[in-house]
C-alpha cells in the first residue's frame, strides 16, 4: 500500500505530511506532488474510465482545470486540484494506491 503524497525522503514506518493551512509555501510542495502523481489517471481518451481527460495550467501558483476534465476525477471531491486537496483549509487529502 502506497501513501500519496510522499516525502522524498519516505518512511515506511513513519508516513509524515507537514503543513500549516494559512502558510500556502508550507503546503504547496503536497499539493504539486499529488498533481504529478494523479497525472497518470489522466489522459485524453474520454471513454477510458477511470481516467478523465484533463489538463492543469499553472499561473502564479493557481492551478486550473481545464473545462473538459470529466466527471471521473471530479466525484474525489472536494479532493481535487481545484480546492488544493484540501491542504489550504486544513483537512488534507490523501490518496492510496495498492502495490502489485
């Protein structure tokens, strides 16, 4: 089992996020590894669920989605890019991957 996001420095026995919500440079380095993380759920073939054709624009540190980006990535609300995953309010998201 996979914790998302994750230190570059991960410890299996002591997974730890750090953050302080009202400090976004605290917080935002979780929010781009979780984008690079979730990019490989994305692609641009809509009837491929579980993915979600989408595409994250970047400008002074706010993050867009495009218009298109399907259904499929928007039910993990309010864990999306959009609300930051919930790191700007406090309640962080995190995601689960299992391993083979």
């Amino acid at each position: 089992l996979e914790v998302w996001p994750r230190s570059d420095e991960y410890n299996w026995e002591q997974p730890r996020i750090q953050f302080r919500p009202s400090d976004p440079g605290s917080w935002h380095h979780w929010y781009r590894r979780i984008n690079e993380f979730l990019r490989a759920y994305e692609t641009t073939v809509p009837d491929e669920p579980p993915r979600a054709p989408c595409s994250t624009h970047n400008r002074r540190d706010q993050q867009m989605r495009s218009d298109n980006c399907d259904l499929a990535m928007r039910m993990w609300a309010p864990c999306t890019a959009d609300e930051f995953y919930g790191y700007h309010i406090g309640k962080p998201c995190v995601f689960l991957r299992l391993s083979h």
